[in-house]
C-alpha cells in the first residue's frame, strides 16, 4: 500500500496538529513541502488537490482530504486506536470546545493572510493574548495534565503550535500558567517533539534542530 | 424532563446553526438571548457558562456546552435520527472540510469583534468574497441539492448564516450562483426559516418577520 501523502509547511500550526496526530496513531507518511511565503498554494496543481489554498492537505485512504479539523476527525474515527478523542459525549464535547476555540476564534485570525491584510504591527499578539485569556480559565477547570483531565487529546494538538506561535509573537506566557505548562508536558512526547517546526525538511537551517 | 436553555443571539450566525440543527432534529429549547451589542456576553454570570465570553452555549442533558461546531457534533452523536453527516468517513471529511471553510476560515474573521479591532469598513465584504470563491469551487465538485449532494448536512446549516452575513455586507452574490442556489433552497426548509434570525425573540421590531 502507498504511503499517504501530506503536502504541509513547516510553521504552519494546522500542518502541525496532523503531523502529531499521524505521529501518534504511528501513522508513517511522506511530506511534501508548500511553501506559503513563496505562495506554492495558489500553483494549478495545489490548488487541484485544495480548492481553500491552504495547507495542510493528505491524501491517504485513496482521497484528498482538506482542513485540519477534518483531517483529525476523520484519522480519529478510522484509526481508534490510541484515541485522541474520550468516549463520553459530554467530554468529548468539553475537547471539541476548546479545539475551537482554538481553531476557529484564534488561529484563522492570526493566519499569514489575515495578518498581512490587517497591516497592524500588533495584531497576532493581540488576538492571542486576548483568546488565550479566555482558554486558561476554561482550562482552570478542566486540565489536569493536559488539556481535558489525564489524557492528551486533540485538545492539545491543537494548543501546542498555538503556543508556539505566541512565543513567535512575544505573547507574554507568564500571564497563562496553566496554558504553558501543558505546552511544556506535551513537548516531552514523541508525537509532539517529531512534528516540530524545527525538525521538518523545509525548515530553514537556521532553525533546524535535527 | 427540563427543556434545554439556549444562549442566543439573534444575529449571531454561531448561534443560528445551532438552532437550525435543535430545530432540524425536534430539541424544543427555551432561549435567552444575551445581546452581543449591549457586551451582555461579558457578565460575570454568562461568563460562568461560557468562559469564551461569545455565543451561543446550550445546556442540556445536565451540561453546558460551548463552542457551536462542538454543540453540532454532540446533538448529531446524542440524536442521530435525522442525521447531518454522512455514514461515510469519506464524504463525512468533506461535509466537516466545508464546516471549517466556513466556521474557522470565515466566520472569525468577521466576527463583530474583530471587525472594530479592524477599522477597515470594506473588512468582512472583503473576507468573505475571498473565501467564497474557494468555497465556490469546492460546491462545484461536491454540490447537487445541497453543499454535499443530495441530502441536508452540517455544510448548509454553516452556509446559510454565513451567506445572510454576506447579503448585509453587500457582497455580490452574483459570482457565487451554487452558494446563492443553496441559500435559496435551504431556506425554503422548516429548520432553516425558525432558525432564522428576523424570527428570534430579540429581533428588533423593524426587522421581525413574526
């Protein structure tokens, strides 16, 4: 059978959730660089494979498939094993929330398009800094060590690249205890570590950390 | 048994595809509407239910929900009779792709808080024109009777709102004939016409359609 195929750039955090996940679930696969600063998502070709221009996008299964939040869901209900999702419903429901708030209230706002639009020095702090207020008291009640009680959950694969780029936009972390701690717990996993920015095969050598 | 509260904002779009799924699937709810304008989200007590200080939040079955595409998933996992995803993981990445084009590529950027933050009056015509037109295509490939063949599914009742939006942005609806063909459709549907904010117990009188 073919290895899936991620078409992915390295400091994308929605490249980032799949690769943790694929990593996870010992999914192995083969990358395919986009760059977004050489604006590779607008070529013919990429756009065949992802009508949003965005990345990421994976084919696997026989199909393309596109968002991140998709891509999860749709890796959770066809490989179970090592679920990143708790069974209970109203649980599921709690990790589903915050991987909203994440993925829709913070990062589209701070994506590289938004931000180049925006034409404020301050904007991705700003917005961070804003929404990570609200994710620390909804995680005041509902982390342990991670995100949702004991168990890493998409919950947390989405958090870490969002942490990431905080730090990238000098968002004061002191300020999200909670938040940070759990950034720091997930870094230690392998499934985290692999899928760094900073180990991907287009990242720039200056960053590199392979 | 208690019926369901539902924390709503008449022309909060968030809040419009959930009541299009509680109505699509017979929930009878009670609503409260927590206006947006007056920052009524931002009171300690609405606070305590939904610490993203947005809308809309639903309790049910003894829990609070937040976050509108975690409370779709949950009513679609706690009352699958008239489903909104398909069977299929496949055609279910789909349906959840056109989700996310919508409820985290769109929807944020033009969400009324960040349109102030913004200052540009032409912000949210010029976001969704954007993120139309890759929507558009998408529609082109999966589209029959609705965004993803023939049966209604969470793709719409995330369209439809975004797509009233767009009208009040004046956005030309005329380059998006599939997303202005769905719209049309979908709204000749009982679920979708309740839904609809000139319905909603705090449209202001001028606009209600009661």
């Amino acid at each position: 059978m073919e290895l899936p195929t991620f078409y992915s750039y390295y400091r994308s955090s929605c490249s980032w959730r799949v690769r943790t996940t694929l990593n996870w679930k010992g999914i192995d696969y083969e990358t395919i660089p986009i760059s977004l600063i050489k604006d590779e998502q607008k070529t013919p070709e990429y756009k065949s494979l992802n009508p949003f221009q965005v990345v990421p996008t994976l084919e696997i299964d026989g199909t393309v498939l596109t968002q991140s939040i998709a891509i999860l869901e749709y890796l959770e209900e066809t490989r179970p094993e090592k679920p990143l999702l708790p069974k209970d419903p109203t649980k599921k429901a709690l990790v589903r929330s915050l991987v909203q708030a994440i993925a829709s209230d913070t990062q589209p706002i701070t994506n590289l398009r938004v931000i180049k639009y925006a034409g404020k020095e301050e904007w991705p702090k700003y917005w961070v800094t804003n929404n990570f207020q609200f994710i620390e008291v909804q995680l005041a009640s509902t982390a342990k060590e991670y995100c949702v009680g004991d168990e890493v959950t998409l919950a947390d694969v989405c958090l870490v690249p969002q942490v990431y780029n905080a730090l990238r936009w000098e968002v004061d972390m002191t300020k999200f205890p909670i938040i940070h701690r759990i950034y720091i717990k997930c870094l230690e996993l392998d499934a985290f570590k692999a899928a760094h920015p900073h180990r991907q095969i287009d990242c720039p050598s200056e960053l590199k950390e392979i």
